[in-house]
C-alpha cells in the first residue's frame, strides 16, 4: 500500500538514512548563528575591558553587530527548520542522536530567547526615549 522508504527490504536502512541527514541539517542549522554571537560577545568583552565600559549598553553593542552580521530573519528561519528537522530524527535506537537533538534543540531555545531579548531592549530603549 505504501511507497518509498517505508516498504520493501531496505526500508528501514533507508528511513535511518533520512533521519541521519535530518539530524545532520538539524546540528549545522543549530551551531551556524552561534559563530557569529559568540564572536560578537567576544568583541564586546574586548571592548569593555579595553574602554572600561560598564552596563549593559556595552554588551548591547557586541549582540548588535553579531545580530546584524548573521541577521535577524536567518536565525528564526534556521531556528525554526533546525528544530523541526531535529525533532523529525528522533530515533528510539539511536541515543547518542536524540542526546544531541535534546542539547541542540535547546541550544536552538536559547538563542530564540537572545534574539527576543534583543528585539524587546533595542524597541524598549527606542520608545523610552520618547
């Protein structure tokens, strides 16, 4: 009745294949938006200790050049396909793959919660001033 890779004989070698390259698109997706923030933060740390800068405008600065650098809608995108793909590998044979997928897919979390404190001080600080 079926088709694909869910009947015949390699069926099963064929679905754990998908999965494995869902895992694999899942892992690049998650770990792409991180290069980029981690080297913003370490520019900001730089920064602040070579400044003397205190506060959260300093780090504010470091976030805003990695947010515009990798850009805003990439990370949602790849955040939201990422998780989707990640949670589509779960395989109950395979728990070193869904260790991964769990870390990742928070990993995914935490940087959809970056984002969103970015968007809330960059509108916050925008309408304050107001």
């Amino acid at each position: 009745m079926g088709c694909g890779a869910e009947t015949g004989e390699g069926g099963e070698v064929e679905v754990d294949e998908l999965k494995k390259k869902r895992f694999l698109w899942g892992i690049l997706l998650v770990c792409a938006p991180w290069i980029p923030t981690l080297i913003g933060l370490g520019r900001a740390f730089r920064g602040i200790s070579e400044q003397k800068a205190t506060g959260l405008g300093a780090i504010g600065a470091g976030l805003t050049e990695s947010f515009l650098l990798c850009g805003i809608g990439a990370i949602l995108v790849g955040q939201v396909t990422a998780i989707v793909l990640l949670f589509r590998a779960f395989s109950s044979g395979h728990w070193l793959r869904s260790s991964f997928s769990v870390l990742s897919i928070g990993l995914s979390a935490l940087m959809f919660l970056l984002v969103c404190l970015f968007l809330w001080f960059s509108w916050f600080q925008a309408h304050r001033s107001f």
